[in-house]
C-alpha cells in the first residue's frame, strides 16, 4: 500500500534555513553545517518512508488543540544521537505530520514541519516583554 | 566536616575558604553540601527539560496552525520538495 504525502509549501522554508537558524541555538543543541546536510537528507528520506508507513513517530496529545492528531517523529543526523543530563537519547529534529482525514482512512499523508526542536521564539519573546518592563520600570522610576 | 550528615541548600554556607598561607583562593565544602547541591541541580535540570518540551509544542503549534488551512492544491509533492533542496534521488518507490 502506498499512500499519498504532500508537504506544506514552508517545509521547503524548514530546510533550506535549518543552517541559518543555527545561529541562535545553543551550543549543546546545535548541528554543526555537515549535521545539517545530514539531516535534511534524513528528513527527505523519512518523507519518503511515510508513504509505506504514515504511522511511525508518536501521536501528539498535548494541550495545544491545533496539535491534536499529528505525529511527530524525532531524529537526529548523528547516530547515536546526543543525550541529555540523564544519560537518555535527545534527538534533535523533528518530523510533524498529519494524517488526513483520520487515521483510519488515510487520504493524504499532510508533512507540516521539519524543525529543529529548540525553539528561540519564545525565549525572544520573553526576552523583549522582559525588556519593556524594564524600561517602563525605569521610566517610573525616574518620573 | 566528615561528622555531617544533612547537606544545606546553600553550597557555600558552611564552606571555608582555605589556601596557602592564609591567602585563601581555594573553598572546602562539606561532601553532604555538594551532594545536596548536585541533587538540587539535577532536579532543576529536570524541571527546565519539562518547560522546554512545553515550549517545543507551543512553538510548534504556531507553526502548524497556519500550515494547517494551506489548501491541497498548494501543496508539494514529494519530489518537487525533493527537487527544491537538491535531493531529488533521495526520493523513489519505498
């Protein structure tokens, strides 16, 4: 059986800046520039494996709604892959997708990103609230 | 020191500063200290994994809540996507 996988026109966008977005990760999580050929390669060719099997990775039921439904599958270029404080494995790319219309009557195999799984929006996000308050806080201060 | 047996959450409460001739530049701190320090560590550790998992799924659910309405006729097919970052022969029959 082979099913059909299309990808979302910014998976393109995922792969082609994965080397770019680099920069503001954090050393024990980057990839080096050879890690980021590595891993698009391996991003293309798990793509592909999704057209035998749509059901790898783990089926994602976190809080965030819009998630519920999709898989994601995580890898790394290296083998085997970092591992964390504890000594576990901590790969880390990730593959999302979602099976459409449902998992029991695959119609379209949906690839949604390719992404490294540190996030930096977030943390600027937070960085820049922190920085406003600051700077209202000294304006109160002085006034 | 070897007489304690409770470690404190301060590393450096109960350390002394030792070094030749009085000079100090080096700190003697109880082993149960360090441990209990190392634990501390690790549990905080733990605690910033959990916080980043969350992020990952709330950086992803931004994401994904866009990409999820793009219409099936803008989609990419495999090789196109293939061909846009130079894989093409990465992808055939699986």
């Amino acid at each position: 059986m082979s099913y059909t996988v299309k990808a979302d026109p910014g998976v393109t966008d995922d792969l082609r800046t994965l080397k770019a977005q680099q920069a503001d990760v954090p050393l024990d999580w980057r990839l080096s520039d050879d890690e980021v050929e590595l891993a698009i390669d391996m991003a293309v060719r798990l793509m592909n494996s999704l057209r035998s099997d749509p059901y790898q990775g783990e089926v994602l039921r976190g809080k965030e709604r819009v998630l519920e439904g999709a898989r994601r599958l995580k890898f790394d270029p290296l083998d085997p892959p970092p591992v964390d404080h504890r000594g576990a494995p901590r790969p880390r790319m990730r593959l999302v997708w979602k099976n459409e219309p449902d998992e029991s009557a695959i119609g379209l195999v949906r690839v949604l990103a390719v992404c490294h799984r540190w996030d930096s929006r977030p943390y600027k996000a937070a960085a820049s609230r922190l920085a406003d308050a600051r700077r209202r806080h000294g304006k109160e201060g002085s006034s | 020191m070897s007489k304690l047996r409770k470690g404190r959450a301060s590393l450096l409460e109960r350390a002394v500063e030792v070094g030749p001739r009085g000079k100090g530049g080096a700190l003697l701190i109880p082993t149960v200290d360090v441990e209990a320090f190392l634990d501390q560590m690790t549990e905080r550790e733990d605690q910033i994994e959990l916080l980043q998992d969350e992020i990952e799924d709330l950086g992803l659910a931004q994401l994904v809540s866009k990409r999820i309405e793009t219409p099936e006729e803008d989609l990419l097919s495999l090789e196109e996507l293939a061909a846009s970052v130079g894989r093409s022969h990465l992808v055939g029959s699986e």
